[in-house]
C-alpha cells in the first residue's frame, strides 16, 4: 500500500504535518498542510473557506502551494 508522501513524490521530504481549524464553533473546518521544510512545497488538504486565514498561513510557512487536495464535498 503506498502512502500519500509517496502518492505524491515527496516520500523523501523534510514534511511537517500542519492542523488548523477555521470557522465558527457551529461549521468548524479543520485543514490541513503537508509542508516540505526543504523545498518549501505545500499540499493543502478540505479549505473549505476563509481563504484570507488559509492564504496567511501558507505565507507565514513561505510555502509554494503546489496541490490542493478534497476529502469531502
């Protein structure tokens, strides 16, 4: 069985595994960011809004968005 990092080429990544929860109490969303400290490459995992709070996040890492990936619709 392969597992994301490797899905996604980044088996041998310096990651780091980010968790956040955006939203009121009521519509929580909890997103989450693998984030390759190396290469500065991050795959951001259900935003679901408040795009603001998700777009400062990724610039405070000074990571690359280079996949967005959805679990839910």
């Amino acid at each position: 069985m392969l597992r994301l990092p490797e899905i996604l080429g980044l088996e041998h990544a310096d990651l780091s595994f980010i968790i956040f929860k955006v939203g009121r109490i009521a519509f929580a969303n909890f997103i989450y960011i693998i984030f390759d400290r190396s290469k500065k490459d991050a795959i951001l995992i259900d935003p679901g809004w408040e795009h603001e709070i998700i777009l400062a996040q990724l610039e405070n890492l000074g990571a690359n968005l280079i996949a967005i990936l959805l679990t839910h619709s």
